[in-house]
C-alpha cells in the first residue's frame, strides 16, 4: 500500500501545480478574442 500512496501523493501533487488556462476562462484573453471576432465579423459583413 505504501507505493500506491506515494503514487497519488504525486499525482495530487502534480495537479496542484499545473496552471493551464481554459479558453472560455473569463479575463482579458477572453475578451480580446471577442474583440478579434466581432472585428473579423464587422469586416466580412462590409465585403
């Protein structure tokens, strides 16, 4: 038992410190891809 302890010790461990962004995390990426779309969308709308 005491390696299958070690073992989730470790994957616990590792998740604490992945800092992945989700895309649809609220914050200043999201919104400047929404920027980005709507400009990209304003342009194809004027052609």
């Amino acid at each position: 038992m005491k390696t299958n302890t070690r073992f989730i010790k470790g994957i616990v461990a590792a998740a604490a410190k992945e800092d992945t962004v989700m895309p649809w995390a609220r914050g200043t990426r999201r919104a400047a891809f929404i920027a980005k779309r709507k400009q990209a969308d304003k342009q194809h709308k004027a052609a």
